[in-house]
C-alpha cells in the first residue's frame, strides 16, 4: 500500500529570526460561548469531555510507525544492534513503567515520535479545537504497553485530572494517536463520561474539604481519592451518570480529552501490544516568552516534557532511569535519538522557537 510521504524538512531556520507573532485563539474556541454547535468531534468534546478522531492518521501510516516504534525497541543502544529485545524481557528494551510509558533516551524526539506529532489530521485537529493554526506541541512520552510483563505489578488505576483545580474551565486537549487495534482487552485509555462539566462543583463542594487527598506531585494534577470517586458516581451530566467508558480504537486514530475529565489507562490483558503517541498542542499565544525559552532548551537537549506544550515540565536528564529491581540502566544518561530531528515548517513552528522575539535569544 502507498503510503503518503510528510512534506521534506524546510531549511534551516533560525530561532527569534522571523519574530513570528502568534495568532491568538479566535471566537470559535471550544467553550468559548455556552451555546457552541460545530456538527463534528468537537460536539463530543463539549458534551461528553472527549472525542474520538477517526482516521486522523492514514492507517498505512500508523501501522508504519507502530512498525517503527518495534523497530526502535529491537535496535535500541548498543550501536544499533538493540540488547536483545524480547517482549517478555524488560532488560533488553528501554525503562517502560507499568503505565507503558517510555519517556527519556530521547524517545520523545525520535523520527516516528515526531513524523506523528507533524501528521496534519492530528494538527489541524487541535488547530480547529483552539481556533488557530499558531501552536506549540508537547514533547511528550510514548507508549509502548507490552503484555505478558512479569517483572512489574498489576496497574493500578490511577484516576486523575491533568490540570490545577484552582484553576478552572477549559484550559487543555490532551491527545493520543492510537497506532495499533485497541479492543476491549487490549488496555488504553479509559475516561470519566461528562465529568469535565461538573469538575468545578467537585473541588467546591467536595475536594477542598478533602480529608485524605492523593499526594499531587505538580499543582497541575489532582488525584482521585476513593471517597472522590464515590462522590463522582452520584452525579449526572445530563444524558445520566457519569460512567467510566473505555476507548476502542484502530490505528490512526486520535483520542482527544479535557484535561478536566477524570482518566486513566489500562494495561493489556491479552497477548496484543498497546503503542500509542500522547500529542498535545496549545496555542502559541497562550505561552510566555520564558516558556517559549524554556521550550528551546528541552527541544536542544531533546528533553520530554509531560503533556503541557508550554513546558511546564521538563524531565531531569540527570535523574536515573531505574528498572524494577532497581537497577539503572545502562543508557540512561544517553539522551540522544537515533538520528537527528527532521522537522516540517509547521513542525518548527510547533516548537516554538520561531516564536521567540530576536530580543530573548
Ligand atoms: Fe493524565
């Protein structure tokens, strides 16, 4: 099957040499107005706090970067020559925690990581959602959720928000390109139907009286405690209960979600791996000069950053990526991807770095 090449990289371009200034969100933001009817995904958004993009990718060319991503796990370090990779052998791939998530080595700037994060149905997904083609993008984890793991416990369900309660309403989309069939057995992302609308009622009425809240390791996070999940379940959202629903999904298709909406993922039961790429994207506009820096500095180094695409986080290189038994291992200082990054024009532009004024570089 053909496949469709993306567009060949621009040339080089220099940070803060075009003063690029981003175009602002327009009206047609998602809940900028109360009374919003767009006729596609974004109605979804609205009512039930995610959506599923069918397609947004090519199959052909999901499939080839779930191809790439195995091709990655079995050439890994050591030369290109990988350590021997076995699905069933944790030592001979990466560090992927329980989560499946693979974050470091400079994964999150490898070919197939950022060819997916360039696909113009994922981009002009986000680019409808905030009503602005001027974004940045997250340089954010892969997935790579291998079944039939022994060396880690069961994953535990982590119910969580990705966003500061104290700072509500619609704030970000976050997103997953799924690269393989994803059935019911095949683990992933599973989310809290309707409750982004009643999020700010919860942390009124129930969370800032909490007495045994879950540890949060940024602001920008809030765990579920069980009694929070039991409050949750009481409620409805206006077509019923807010229910708990599992993506089911093919390759090529992007799962989008509020960051209000309470979720997490799934490991897979059967003997099917669960790949996925989490891509984020904000408005350009909507972050600050120093973020834009700092943006800079994680892209140099390709460093990852969680899902926020103005870099509010960016991962430690110096902190070790230790394996189960507590080993570290061997690569984990090697922050380099396999090749150097290739960017399209509107890739560079998701880093941000046009968008630095000439005066801060
Ligand atoms: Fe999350």
């Amino acid at each position: 099957m053909a496949i469709d090449p993306l567009p060949t990289p621009p040339p080089e371009a220099k940070p803060g040499s075009g003063n690029l200034v981003p175009k602002p969100s327009g009206p047609n933001k998602l809940f900028a107005r109360p009374d919003q009817k767009f006729g596609d995904f974004r109605d979804d958004i609205l009512r039930d706090g995610y959506a599923v993009v069918k397609g947004a990718v090519p199959r052909a060319r999901a499939e080839s970067y779930a191809e790439s991503m195995w091709t990655y796990l079995e050439t890994f370090k050591n030369g290109g020559r990988g350590l021997g990779f076995r699905r069933d052998d944790p030592p001979t791939s990466p560090v992927i925690n329980e989560k499946g998530m693979c974050s470091g080595y400079g994964v999150n700037h490898e070919d197939f990581a950022w060819s997916i994060r360039q696909e113009p149905g994922v981009v002009d997904a986000f680019a409808q959602v905030f009503d602005t083609d001027d974004l940045l993008v997250s340089f954010d984890a892969v997935n790579m959720a291998l079944p039939g793991r022994k060396d880690l416990p069961a994953n535990r369900p982590w119910p969580h928000q990705d966003q500061d309660p104290a700072r509500p309403g619609f704030r970000c989309l976050q997103g997953i390109v799924n690269l393989l069939p994803n059935g019911p057995d095949d683990g992933g992302l599973i989310v809290c139907r309707g409750a982004h609308l009643v999020s700010e009622k919860f942390h009124r009425e129930f969370a800032a009286h909490e007495k045994d809240p879950v540890f949060r390791w940024t602001p920008e996070w809030y765990g579920f405690s069980e009694a929070g999940l039991k409050w949750l379940e009481g409620q409805r959202d206006g077509q019923g209960k807010c229910e708990w629903v599992k993506f089911e999904c093919e390759p090529g298709d992007l799962l989008v979600w509020d960051s209000r909406t309470p979720h997490y993922n799934l490991s897979p039961q059967g003997d099917r791996a669960r790949f996925a790429m989490y891509t984020c994207y904000m408005p350009a506009a909507d972050a600050s000069q120093a973020d834009l820096v700092r943006k800079k500095a994680a892209f140099e180094q390709t460093l990852g950053t969680t899902h926020w695409p103005n870099a509010v986080h960016v991962r430690d290189h110096n902190a070790p990526l230790k394996r189960q038994d507590g080993t570290t291992c061997p690569y984990s200082a090697d922050n380099s991807p396999t090749r150097p990054v290739r960017l399209t024009e509107r890739g560079f532009k998701l880093t941000g770095i046009p968008y630095i004024a000439a005066a801060t570089t």
